[in-house]
C-alpha cells in the first residue's frame, strides 16, 4: 500500500488545513446549568460470552465488572456488516452504516489495479517536477478524509455540550469537539501507513521479515555497531528512498545492556528493557529546509550468540506533529507535558512482530504490557480532566489490548486450535499477569481481568447521576480455517489468470512468491475478485477502469442490470453452499451490498459482505489481493489466530452500564442516538438508531 500524502504536507507547507483546530460552527448558547455528565468507555474486542465465563471463574478478581452487571447484566451490542473496527467504530461515531459513511473494510480497493487502498483517506493525485541530481518537486496531492456522516461530539458541539474523544478509531484526520479529540486505530505512523518496526541484528542469516518489518544486519566491531534508523518517504528525492538518521550502539555484555546514541539523544537500555520513547528528527532538505520529528522506542532482546535491538515504528511525535493527532492541534503536546511521550501510532500493540517472527509471544505481551500501562497513565488524565469540567459533558474513552492481543494469542485459550501447543499453553504467565497459577492457556481471560481496574477507575470517578457504558464494536472468536476467496473465484471460473500465470505455490514450499492480482488476472476474461478481509467485488462494465498505460484492458466486462444481479444471484448462492471437508459451513452468509446497506454511499461498497462462519476467515494473502495456492488450509504460523472478521452475529459486541438496559436487540447505531437524546441533541432522519438505556 503506497504512503498516504500526509508525509509530503510539512514539506510543502499545506499543513494549514489541519492546523485551524475547528471548523467554526454554530452553537446553542449553554445553559447556566453543567451538562449531565457521561462517559463511555471503549473496549475493543470484548466478547459478551468470555466476559461472562471469566466473571464466573474468577468472581473475586471482577469486582467492578460485577458492579456493572448488578445493574445491567451482560447485554449484546450488534456490531457491523462486516464485524471490521474501522467499520464498526464509524458505526457508532456517525450513527449510520457504511452506507451512509463509505467505510467498507480496513481496506478499500483501486478501480483501476483492483489493489487496496486505505479505507480512511481518499488520495488525491499529484505530479512531480524533475529537477538534478536526484531531487524532484511534488506538487499538488492530498489526502482528504473517506468517512462522510457527521461525528456525534460535532453535534454535541452544535449544541455547546463539552466532549473529549480519547483515541476513537478511525478518527484521522482528526474531528475536533467542544473539548479535546484524538486519533486513534488508523493513525499512520511517520515511516508508513501501519508502523514498520526494525530489528537489528547480527546475525548474516537473519534474511528478510515480512512486509510489516524488516530484518538489518549489522556488524559489531570492538563492541560498537553503526547502523540507521529509517524513517519517512522522502518525496523530494527520485523514487522516494526512506529517508534515514544515524545510529549507533555500543555493546556492553558486561553490564547486560546497549548504549544507543541517536542525534542528540544518549540512553543505556538493559537486556530485556524497553526504553522509553526517544524524539528523533529527519531531514528530507539540506539546511533543515524540511524536517520531520517523530518518536521511537527500543528493545534490547539479545546479547549473545547475536546482538538483537528492536526499533519500534516512528509514531508522530505529539510535541510537533506532522499531522496532527489531536483537535486542538496543541493538545497532544499538553498530554506529552502531562504523562509523559506516548503512542500515537493507530495499532500500537506491535502485532506484525508476532506475525514476523520477530518477536516471540512473550516479547510480545512485554511490549503490549507497556502500551497498556501507558493506558492507564492517559486514562486517569482523561479522567480527572472530565471531572474538573464544571460543565460536566460526554468523555469517550479507547483501549485496544483485548482486540490486539486476542487476535495473536488465542490460539493458547483454544485448545482446538490447529496452531495450538498444549505443552507450552501450560506453561506460567504469572510474570505478566501477576496471578498465582495463571498459564498461555487462560492469557485471554487474563487480558479480560486486566480490565476490571479500568473499569473500576470509570466507576470511581463517576458521581451518582453520571451515566457510565462500558462497550465494544464486536466480539471475538477462533480463527482455525483460512479461506482463499480469490483461489475459490479462480477455481470456479469467475477469476482467469494471463497466460503464463499459475496460483502461488504451496505454503511449505520455499520457492513461493506472492502472485498479485494486478500483475496475473486477465480482466477481460474476469468476472469478480475479492480484496480486503471481506469484499467480493464484480469486474462491473463502467465502475472499474482501464489502464491506457498498459497494453492489456483492464475495463470491467460484466454488464450493469440482469447479468450482474443474475451473476451476484450465482454467486451468493454458491459461497452459502460452501462446505468445509467436516462438512461444516464456510459462509455463514453472503450479504448482497444493495440489501444491507443503505445511504448515498452504497455504489461504493463491495457487490458481496462475505460473512464467514465461526472459525473460519478469508486470508491474509487473499485480503491483500493475492491468489494463495490452497482454498482452505489450517491456520498456523504467527498471524491472527483469534478474529471477529465474520459475519456480525457470530461476533456481537458487548454493552453494560450502571443504568438498566432497555429489553431487546441493541446495535452500535443505537449507542449513537441514546449518547445524543442524553444531551437533549434532536436525532437526524437518516439515524435509525433507538434509545439504549432506560
């Protein structure tokens, strides 16, 4: 996926657009009385069933948990079509589907190379002027924001109600409020769109990590190793080459611990350390011309037999954004003063280590462990933030270790997990988790009790009359099968390769190589492809385009009107028909885009919701635009082993309160209208949502 433009904006001086903190509205003068005071506090991936097994395991360890169910009980929250974070969180903050707010899938397609393309931003093109040696002049460019549908906390602000957004995913660039927003899940990291962590190593046969990290070999000599880190594109330059500082690092295996020296900065980390952030600048023009800051945090992970130091993703640096992660722009500078530097990369539990090999699992609830204490110190700022309001008003609050972690690490919680090491899931987390007898096999309902002090905070904090909802956009569930949906569309003849191309090798053999759609398909003869976790998408005459720079025709050829509903007919049919050798059903539902969906967006959306059955996802490979050699394989090795990439009742999220909730189904389009009725916000026509709360 190319780098979306934001990089360029410094450079060019266009960052203007962002730094006005709000756009002027008209607001209703407030009343001389506080707002009534609400939080909800978000909880990504919380599952109703688990939540409700790990409060009867474990009913000393939830006693705040409990102090909501006492109340509410356990209700579910219907999540989105399909059950994806950055679609279901635009659920909630717009009150509308993706119909109506043109979010699909984390990722969306290009109508020309059928490649992905962010889901969050829109790119405008621009052009490059050549200049000498090696440099060019880009001009014109933009990302602008997808998400149509206005913001809750914008028509909260209408309504001068104060509000602060902690971390709401899918809010980049970000929407300001009458209070404090910050981005969260999506927020691009300065080196790339999702963060590209490193590992430094000694080791000559380290090879090559995955496209989400990369493996550099350095040599050590007298205990010194001089290296770099590499940080954003440099548009300036021909090809733009990532543009690198200086690194270097001194090796002392006396005192188990690496001195790393970068720009100005000095520190010592230790063997099994994590630094804390370090402010690191780029220069992408000679004479500082054009600078870029960001932030980075490292790892020592080895000394012996090989040197190994981990450089996390260069997240934006709060204290001088390239972009600004917060409305007002100063506002994330103030909470850096505040708590100190934090993440403000959109996943920051690194789960591509995981995916890579680079880290083990261990390693890898280290550095969630540090993202979430991280959490707790910007929590109780958020908090007593709310609390010293004397206006009172609406707070949102975010947390992603349930989602991320359970994505990595479920496969230790199910023990039919194809992926599933019995021995080891019997082995002690009481490190991490500070339980007497905890094990890998219960590490997911441990995330689950690492929330209850969270939720404890919420509680306290909260007086008698302030409402309090605990909620997730989804649930989670075992992901054992991986299903190939454009290996599936190749074997059943909608999907023709060129000639001279095959589908990729098998897995285990070490000759393979991805096999894109944009280099094999022959479009002419194509009816339908997949891209991103759950899009089938129609090769549809008129909507997807030709490429005149390439001798091939890329045109859709199926025709508008009774083929395409005669095909869509066909092919709903066949992927609900489909079976697994068990005879299990792979497709619990195949959603045609015009039926489940409505609003001005719906031309836009995938033809086909595929919404998989428990265990089962499409994979990675085939979300990516790839053409995976098996249609169906076990699931193993290091990517997700947990998922919610389903189909939305398989995965409802998870409401409580310490209010009764009404009777009946619920879904995250309600959540929206209840947070507006609260504050006495008259609800839009196109919001179908109903009152949640009683």
């Amino acid at each position: 996926m190319k780098l979306p433009r934001w990089t360029v904006w410094p450079a060019l001086g266009v960052l203007a657009v962002f730094l006005v903190p709000a756009v002027p509205v008209k607001r209703e003068v407030a009343t001389a009385d506080a707002w009534p005071r609400v939080v909800v506090f978000g909880v990504d991936g919380l599952d109703p069933d688990v939540l409700a097994e790990v409060i009867a395991q474990h009913p000393k360890l939830t006693p705040n948990w409990q102090r909501l169910v006492a109340t509410s009980g356990i209700g579910r929250l219907g999540t989105s079509t399909p059950p994806q974070s950055p679609v279901a969180w635009s659920n909630f903050i717009t009150g509308l589907n993706p119909g109506g707010h043109g979010v699909y899938d984390f990722l969306h397609r290009d109508l020309v190379t059928r490649m992905p393309v962010s889901s969050i931003t829109k790119s405008e093109p621009g052009s490059l002027i050549s200049l000498w040696n090696g440099w060019q002049l880009p001009m014109g460019g933009d990302e602008a924001p997808n998400r149509t549908g206005q913001a809750f906390w914008t028509r909260l602000a209408e309504k001068g109600v104060p509000a602060d957004i902690w971390r709401m995913p899918a809010n980049f660039p970000v929407e300001p409020a009458d209070g404090v927003s910050f981005s969260g899940m999506m927020t691009p990291a300065v080196d790339s769109a999702y963060g590209r962590y490193t590992l430094y190593t000694t080791n000559a046969a380290g090879g090559v990590l995955g496209k989400d990290g990369n493996i550099v070999p350095v040599r050590e000599s007298q205990g010194r190793i001089d290296t770099a880190l590499s940080g954003p594109p440099n548009p300036f330059k021909v090809g733009e080459p990532h543009q690198t500082t200086a690194l270097t690092m001194y090796v002392d295996r006396q005192a188990q611990a690496v001195a790393i020296e970068l720009g100005a900065e000095r520190l010592v980390v230790r063997l099994g350390e994590w630094s804390e952030f370090v402010p690191t600048t780029f220069s992408l023009l000679p004479l500082g011309l054009s600078d870029v800051s960001g932030i980075v945090r490292f790892h020592v992970k080895s000394l012996e037999p090989h040197v190994e130091v981990y450089a996390s993703p260069i997240n934006i640096d709060p204290r001088a954004p390239i972009a600004p992660v917060s409305a007002p722009v100063e506002a994330s500078a103030l909470v850096a003063d505040a708590i100190g530097l934090y993440y403000t990369q959109g996943m920051p539990e690194d789960v591509s280590t995981v995916k890579d090999g680079a880290f083990s699992d261990r390693e890898f609830l280290a550095q969630a462990d540090v993202v979430h204490d991280e959490g707790v110190r910007l929590m109780d700022h958020a908090l007593a933030r709310w609390k010293a309001n004397a206006r009172g008003g609406f707070l949102f609050f975010y947390t992603s270790g349930v989602d991320l972690c359970g994505h990595m690490l479920w496969r230790h919680h199910d023990a039919g997990h194809p992926h599933h090491d019995a021995e080891f899931a019997r082995t002690s987390t009481e490190d991490w988790s500070h339980r007497p007898g905890s094990t890998w096999q219960e590490v997911v309902t441990d995330l689950y009790l690492r929330m209850d002090p969270l939720v404890g905070r919420v509680l306290d904090a909260a007086g008698e009359r302030d409402i309090v909802i605990v909620m997730s956009d989804h649930g989670f569930e075992s992901y054992r099968r991986k299903f190939s949906l454009n290996t599936w569309l190749l074997e059943q003849g909608y999907l023709v390769l060129k000639d001279g191309y095959t589908k990729e090798l098998p897995e285990s053999d070490a000759q393979r190589s991805p096999v894109y759609l944009l280099d094999a398909v022959d479009w002419s003869k194509t009816r339908a492809y997949g891209l991103g976790f759950n899009g089938l998408y129609l090769n549809l005459q008129g909507r997807e385009r030709d490429n005149p720079a390439t001798p091939d025709s890329e045109a859709g050829i199926v025709q508008p009107g009774a083929e395409a509903t005669q095909l869509l007919t066909e092919l709903k049919t066949k992927l609900e028909a489909l079976r697994d050798q068990d005879g299990t059903q792979v497709v619990l539902r195949a959603d045609l885009a015009t039926v489940v969906y409505d609003g001005p967006r719906v031309a836009e959306a995938p033809d086909v919701v595929v919404g998989y059955n428990a265990l089962y996802g499409n994979s990675d490979e085939a979300s990516s635009g790839r053409i995976p050699h098996e249609v169906l394989c076990d699931n193993l090795g290091g990517t997700f082993n947990g998922s919610h990439l389903m189909a939305p009742e398989v995965v409802e999220g998870t409401i409580l309160a310490n209010r009764r909730v009404r009777p009946g189904a619920h879904r995250l389009e309600d959540l929206t209208v209840e947070v507006l009725r609260r504050y006495g916000v008259a609800i839009p026509a196109d919001l179908k949502g109903q009152p949640v709360l009683e």
